[in-house]
C-alpha cells in the first residue's frame, strides 16, 4: 500500500486529491499539509512513500521543498502538481529529482495512476 502525504495551500484542492485517493485501495493517505512547514513536519513524522508537492505555498516554495526532500529521502516519490503548467517548472522539477509533474487542469484524475505506478515521467 502506498502512503501519501497531500501538500496544497488550498483546503479544497486537497480535500478534492484525498477523495480521489481514496478511491484505490492501493493507497493510504497518511497526512495532508497546507504549507511548507506543515509538510516538512508532517513527513518527519509519518515518512509517507509519495508525496503530492504543490509549488506554490504560503511560506516557501515547493521547488524548495522538492530538493530538501529529495536529499533527505531519495527514495521518496515525489509528484509536483500545480496550475503552472509551464515548461519551465516542469523541467525544473523534473532536473531535481520529482518523479513527476502533473497540471492540476489537465490530469487530475492521472493521480491514482501516477501514485501507484512504479516508474517516473
């Protein structure tokens, strides 16, 4: 079973992810984060298989969140989900480590597929 670790600023988009995790008896949603403290606090404690990191949070950046992560944790899956669909941040996410990158607007529902899957894109 996978354990997820949701980060989002907006209560409603990760309310929207949990449910759609939820779904999959593959997955266990393990905390949920609003800002970059939270989810530094969060994977301290529960050390989830996956993360879904949104780049944009109240008190840091997700890219900065995707590196410390990814240093401490390397086997740590992580996907980057957010409305910037831009080339840029997509490469740049994907340059440092994120196993994914995922537009919230155009593949929402890949997320299920995207946490249980075993290879990264």
């Amino acid at each position: 079973m996978k354990q997820v670790l949701i980060v989002d600023d907006s209560y409603t988009m990760r309310k929207r992810i949990a449910a759609l995790l939820h779904e999959s008896p593959l997955i266990r949603v393990v905390g949920e984060a609003g800002s970059g403290r939270e989810a530094i606090e969060t994977v301290e404690q529960t050390r989830p298989d996956t993360v879904i990191l949104d780049i944009h949070l109240p008190d840091q950046n997700g890219i900065a969140l995707l590196k410390r992560f990814k240093a401490a944790y390397p086997e740590m899956k992580i996907i980057m989900m957010t409305t910037l669909d831009d080339l840029r941040y997509r490469k740049a996410c994907l340059d440092l480590g994120a196993d994914h990158f995922l537009s919230k607007a155009m593949e929402f529902e890949r997320i299920v597929d995207t946490v249980t899957e075993n290879t990264a894109h």
